[in-house]
C-alpha cells in the first residue's frame, strides 16, 4: 500500500508481485514433498463425472457451485451495493476471521450444525441486504455472508471425501 503513495503509480505492483511469487515458486521447488504411491490405475475423466450419479456427490458439486456463485456474487455487489445505497467505495472482507474462527469452531460443532447455521446467516444477510439502506446493517450483511461462506466450501468438500473414502482421488477433482 505504500509504494503507490510513494509517487510510483499502482502497476508497480505487478513487479513486486512477480517477485514474490518468483521467490515463493524456487521456495516450494527446493522444499521436499513426500507422497505416497497410487496403487492400481489412474482414474479417467469419465470415472469422476460418473460419480455425479452418486446423490450426495452430486448434492456436494451442487454445493459448491453454489458457494462459489454466492463468493463471487457478493464481491462483485458489495461494492455497488456500496456505491450506491452510501456513496462509499470499498468494502473490507471477513473471509480470513470467517476462516481462521471456524477452524476453532469445528473442532467443538458438528460440521452438519455449522453447515446449517452457516447458510442461515447467509440467508438472513441477503434479505437484510434486499430490504435495508443503513450503512451499519448493510455492512453487518456483508460480514455474515463473508463470515458464512468462508467455511462452507471446506465443509462439503470433507463431507464428499469422508463419503467415498475408496475414490478420494476422484471425488477431489470434481469437486
């Protein structure tokens, strides 16, 4: 944030980055990975798609699509929403306290509980932010709908991987 303000303009920035993903890139290339080996063959592309016949699968996929639409819905709107009801410009995201506080949270609640209070407060703030002009509550809506999709997505994907414990492979890449 400081070098724009240093007169340098913000496409410095792209450098900058280049450079830390540069270092980051021979950082990972010279750490050592351990894996095990896969037994048997590979699993085709046609072999996971096949596991959309599964419900639970199929309501896992249906799932993340979902939290992926309300993720990226959410940061494309807030900000007009913002714009427009406030004349404001920005606004801050609660993904990573969302995140780092339901990694605590899990470990005392069934994920299927949280799974559930998660979309209910995603559901609560998007009415909130249909029916409300207060700069307050509409940033309020904004940190729920954060806060609630941040574990979502680590919730099913789990859920998905515990169902079908023989094809985690497959499973993880269709998710």
């Amino acid at each position: 944030q400081a070098i724009p303000s240093m007169g340098l303009g913000w496409r410095v920035l792209f450098p900058v980055y280049m450079v830390i993903a540069v270092i980051a890139i021979l950082l990972l290339g010279a750490t050592t990975i351990h894996e095990t080996k896969e037994e048997g063959r590979p699993s085709t592309f046609g072999e996971c798609l096949a596991l959309l016949g599964k419900p639970f699968i199929l309501l896992c996929f249906i799932g993340i699509m979902c939290h992926v639409g309300i993720d990226v819905g959410t940061n494309t709107t807030a900000p007009k929403i913002l714009m427009e009801r406030l004349g404001m410009t920005l606004a801050d995201a609660f993904r990573t306290a969302g995140c780092f506080s339901g990694a605590f949270i899990l470990r005392k609640v069934s994920p299927k509980g949280f799974f559930a209070f998660s979309v209910f407060l995603m559901l609560l703030a998007m009415i909130g932010l249909l029916l409300f002009h207060s700069k307050e509550i509409i940033y309020a809506c904004i940190a729920l709908i954060g806060f609630g999709n941040s574990n979502v997505f680590s919730i099913i994907f789990a859920q998905a991987l515990l169902s079908m414990p023989n094809k985690q492979n497959e499973v993880s890449g269709l998710m």
